[in-house]
C-alpha cells in the first residue's frame, strides 16, 4: 500500500481510538459469552458503560482500533476510517443525550448523561480536529 504524502499524525486521537477500541471489543466479548462482570459493580443506570450488544460493540471496536493505528501511522485510510467512527458515536449517544437533557427539565442530570455528553464531544472535537488536520494525510 502506498505512503501517505503528509507528515505526522494525530497521536493523541490514534491513541484514544486504540484505548476505546480495546475496551470496547473486550466488552463486546464479554456480552456475547453473557458473562460481563461490570454489570454487577456499576450503580443502577450505568450498565450502558459494560457494553449493551456484543456485535455492534465488536464491530466499533475493531474499526476503532484500525482507525487509531492508521492515525498512529498518518494514513489517509485511518483518517477516514477514524471519521466513520467518531460520527458513529455522536450517532449512537446524540439522542440519548437530548432525551436526557430535556427529561430532566434542566435540574439534575445523572452520571449515564454525563458520561455519553462526554463520549459525543471526545468525537465532536476529533472530528473538526482531523478535518482541520487532513493536510497531514493527504
């Protein structure tokens, strides 16, 4: 396969996709088997974080971690792959998010609220950052 023409990476998304993507390929196993030890640990309402389909959860996982080592490696298919799966996330936390966020009538909003608001900036700022930052793979 042909090198990328740009120099450098994005290091820090790359290893946050790697991290991401182990994590949630383990869980996604873990699902499967029907044996994930964190559904018992984590408090009432925070089971989403243990992974809730083990397929879906395995296929993220596995393009999260080819995205993040093409990132490592400035490769124009990590950027692109890393895009389809930070637009993924926003997708699959964006309603949850606005549906918790109007629930609460502007008062308290839980720790599952804070935890997917999070997970969709991580991927809102990944995504301007590597479309500011295509140069380096093109």
């Amino acid at each position: 396969m042909p090198e990328s023409k740009g120099e450098g990476g994005s290091k820090v998304y790359g290893i946050i996709l790697l991290i991401a993507g182990i994590f949630i390929v383990v869980t996604g196993i873990m699902n499967l088997l029907g044996w994930n030890p964190l559904l018992a640990v984590l408090p009432p309402g925070t089971e989403f974080l243990a992974g809730a389909s083990g397929w879906t959860d395995m296929a993220l996982g596995v393009w999260a971690l080819i995205g993040g080592v093409g990132l490592l490696r400035s490769q124009e298919w990590g950027w692109g792959i890393s895009l389809v799966v930070l637009s993924t996330v926003i997708v699959k936390y964006l309603y949850e998010v606005i549906s918790g966020f109007l629930a609460s009538a502007f008062l308290t909003l839980d720790f599952n609220f804070w935890i997917k608001f999070v997970m969709i900036f991580i991927a809102a700022v990944g995504i301007v950052y590597l479309l500011l930052t295509k140069y380096k793979y093109a």
